[in-house]
C-alpha cells in the first residue's frame, strides 16, 4: 500500500464532482489578490481532510509511538518561525519513506520514514522541512476564497492535490491527481516552496539541536537510493524531488552553521524496535531477528534491540523470556518509563494482573496523566474486568484535552462493560465520527438517543449531536 488506499481515493471521487484544472481557481503562489485562508479555516478543513485520512489509512495508534513523534515535533515547533501555531504529528503505518502536511499544522509520518533513518536528527530534518511548509503557510497561500467552495469538498480537493503524486500505479489515484491538474504544481511542492522549506526547516533542525548535516546526508542517501528503483523512486523523491543542486544547497547551509555533536535520545531507538515489531506479520521470524542481532552484536543500540526482542516475544505468547529481558534492562535503567509499561504488559499478557495494576500505579506516580500510561493502564483495567476504573481514568484524561480515537473506543467498551448502553453507543458515534465514519457515527447516536429514553437530560444532549451531524451529512451532499 502507498500513502493512500484506493479506498480513499473513491472516498475522494465520491464526495467531489469531477472538476477540470481550470475550475479550480488556485492563484498564483505569491499572488495576493484574493483572500487567503485564515488560520481557523485552515484549521477546519485539516480537521475534515484527517477524518477522510482515518477512514482509509492505518495509522498507528500505539500510544508511545505517538508520544514520541508528537513529542519530536513540538521540540522543532518551539524552534520554528511560528512556536505558537497548533500541530498534531501522527504516523502511518505504510513501509514507504514518505512525509506529508495537510492544512491546519497536520503532519503524517510513514512508519518506513521513522525505521529507515539512521539517526535522529535525520527524522527531525524531514520533520522540520513539513513544518516549515505549514509556518511558511504554503498551503494556505495556494487557496483562494472566490469560489467559496463548501468545507467537504475543499477537505476532498486538499487530499487530491497533497496526495496525488502518491500512487501511480493506481488508476483513481492518477484520476484523482488528473482533477488537481496545474493546482498541484502550485501547492507545497514547487521548487521554489521546497527551496525555503529546506532553508527555514534547516533553521528550525539547529536551533532545536539536532545536525543539520542530516538534512543533506538523507537527501543523499535516497538520490543514491533511487538509482535501484527505476521508474518507482523512493515516495519522498516523488513528492519532494531531490536534485544534486538542491543537495548542494543544503550542504552549503550545513557548513556554516558549525553545529555541535549530538546523540540520539534512546526513545528514538526504542520507538523503531517498536515499529519493526507493530509492522511485523511473523512475530516468530521477528524474534528471530532480534535475537540474532543480539547474538551477533549486529545492532545500533543494544537496549533497543533487547525491548524489541521483548516485544515480539510477548507477541508469540512467550511472556516468561520477555520477562526477563525486560528485567534486565530495568535493572539498568529502572525509571525507564518504555522498560516499565513494557513489564506491566508483561503481566497483564500472563494474567498477573494486580502485579500489572501495581507497575502501572507506579509509572503513573513517577509520569502523572503521561498519555501512554494512561492508555496501556486502561487497556489492562478493561482486561482485568475493572470498567468503573478504567472509565474514571479515561476521563481525567479527557478533561485534561486530551481527546483521541484509542480514548473514545476505550470509553465506550468502559461504559459497555459497566453496563451503560445509552454512554457506549453515545462513545462509538465519537469514534467513528473521528475516523470520518459519520453515518455510522449517526447509527450509533440514534441507539443512545433510545437507550437514554428515561434521562431527559441526557437524550435532550445526544440528540443536540446527533443534529449536528446530520447538517453535517446535509452540506456534504448539497456541496
């Protein structure tokens, strides 16, 4: 699978009548007659365009892969041009190297960029490069309002335009991009967008510490790369072309920044083990590779190469020798918050699970309201039959503005399992809703509205959304 499934792309030709290049009325880059999108469009259409991109892609809600990157990200945000402009990193689970930003400060990451980057900083430069194309706003500039196009179809046109050099060989995918035409030569990816991408990107990469020399050293590495694939490049070269110039350049600016030595965070390492292990459709060959990696010596970083061993194990059903690698690297490093969920999920995996609940407690006294303790804590209270608690923690999680699709489900399965119809479907509707499922989402409202009958006050509040979702359902076929 590339970036996008061909599911999207009928999602896309569904939902948007078939328009030619020239209706699409972009201006020129640069051009500042019309109005541009304000930020809290731009935000909204972001918003739209993602609950189309949960439809249709994997992405990995492993609660501290998304930690990390989120984590990562804002580390380059507070070093941008623009620290205070909101933006939400998330990872797809797609081998492919590839990045992309969408309107609204949304950055997706493949999986296959995170475990084919040597070093951290080489992350962090193709990072910093996405940022800059949302601080430098060329997204934003490429949208004219005079049209006035509706919210669902300008989400669908952005998914086109952003997207449509991804698949190729798909035939909708190539229709898709046909309908962006001359639109998608003037968006993020023009040379002279990409130009001052990698010049503020490379900005933002030093001042947040990471080498700047990643940036050209990655480049490199796929120019050289590409040669092997013919007429399929590496996605990030088809999106982002790389020239000799451009490599260059980026040297050029490298060198005069004399930058310090710097050393990746173990988290890095520990969140690509994790990923080898969340890609894997043979955990037994997976724990083979670790171990012999270990066996040989063959490996970047030795504690994350035993976390991944640990991993896969749990995932063949062996908890007793994931036990003990995990014990080994606690005994090291013992307040290692990845090697003591790690452990907790040892233990629930095995049935143990007051040991579990007992590791939890106190990851969650060392790191108060840490999201993937939150999560991994939930998931083993539901295990262990404890819906009242697991409800009780999701929602200080939820009060505190944390609001995801892994939390909405956990609540609903909460509230099932405490025997709340009425809150289970009234959770699922915001789920589905939140994966772009909005007629499901509309199914699921109408039981809560039945199994709240007797509760006024709570029918009268799920009814309320339950309107608004329906109008929502409305513009997108009157658009």
């Amino acid at each position: 699978m590339r970036l996008l499934s061909t599911l999207l792309w009928a999602v896309i030709l569904l939902t948007v009548p078939i328009l030619k290049a020239d209706e699409i009325e972009l201006p020129e880059i640069g051009d500042h007659s019309g109005v541009a999108l304000s930020p809290e469009q731009e935000r909204s259409i972001g918003q739209a365009f993602m609950r189309r991109l949960r439809n249709s892609v994997t992405i990995i809600e492993d609660p501290e892969v998304a930690t990390y990157v989120q984590s990562l990200g804002y580390r380059l945000v507070a070093n941008s041009d623009n620290p205070g402009q909101g933006f939400t990193f998330f990872v797809i689970q797609d081998s492919t190297i590839n990045a992309f930003a969408a309107p609204g400060g949304y950055i997706g990451i493949h999986s296959g960029l995170i475990e084919n980057s040597q070093t951290e900083s080489e992350l962090a430069a193709v990072l910093a490069h996405e940022i800059a194309h949302i601080t430098q706003r060329h997204l934003a500039r490429a949208f004219e309002q005079r049209r006035r196009l509706s919210l669902p179809m300008t989400a669908a046109i952005v998914a086109a335009i952003i997207m449509g050099t991804q698949s190729p060989d798909a035939g909708l995918a190539g229709l898709a991009a046909a309908q962006a035409g001359a639109a998608q030569l003037q968006i993020n990816f023009t040379r002279s967008n990409e130009k001052e991408a990698d010049r503020v990107g490379m900005q933002t990469l030093v001042r947040a510490g990471f080498d700047p020399f990643a940036m050209p050293a990655f480049f490199e590495r796929l120019h050289q790369v590409s040669r092997y694939y013919g007429t399929r490049p590496p996605e990030f070269l088809s999106t982002h072309p790389v020239t000799s110039n451009r490599i260059a350049d980026a040297m050029g600016r490298a060198e005069t920044l004399n930058p310090h030595p710097v050393k990746d965070h173990l988290q890095f390492h520990l969140v690509r083990a994790k990923l080898q292990v969340l890609a894997s459709d043979n955990h037994e060959q997976t724990v083979r590779q670790f171990r012999e990696a270990l066996e040989t010596g063959r490996y970047r970083n030795e504690a994350a190469t035993r976390y991944g061993y640990a991993l896969a194990l749990v995932a063949t059903g062996d908890s007793s020798e994931a036990r003990r690698q995990i014990l080994q690297l606690l005994k090291k490093d013992g307040d290692n918050l990845a090697y003591r969920l790690a452990l907790a999920r040892v233990e629930a995996a095995a049935g143990r699970f007051e040991t579990a609940f007992k590791v939890y407690k106190e990851a969650q006294a060392l790191y108060p309201d840490d999201y993937a303790v939150v999560i991994n804590y939930a998931h083993a209270l539901l295990q262990g039959h404890r819906p009242q608690a697991a409800r009780d923690l999701l929602r200080r999680q939820i009060q505190s503005g944390v609001d995801t699709g892994q939390i909405y489900h956990l609540m609903a399965q909460a509230e099932g399992d405490a025997g709340n119809r009425a809150e289970a479907h009234r959770w699922l509707a915001e789920y589905h809703y939140y994966n772009g499922q909005t007629n499901m989402a509309i199914k699921h409202l109408q039981l809560a509205s039945k199994a709240a009958s007797n509760d006024f006050y709570e029918r009268s509040k799920i009814e309320a959304r339950l309107r608004q979702l329906q109008m929502e359902i409305k513009a997108e076929e009157d658009s």
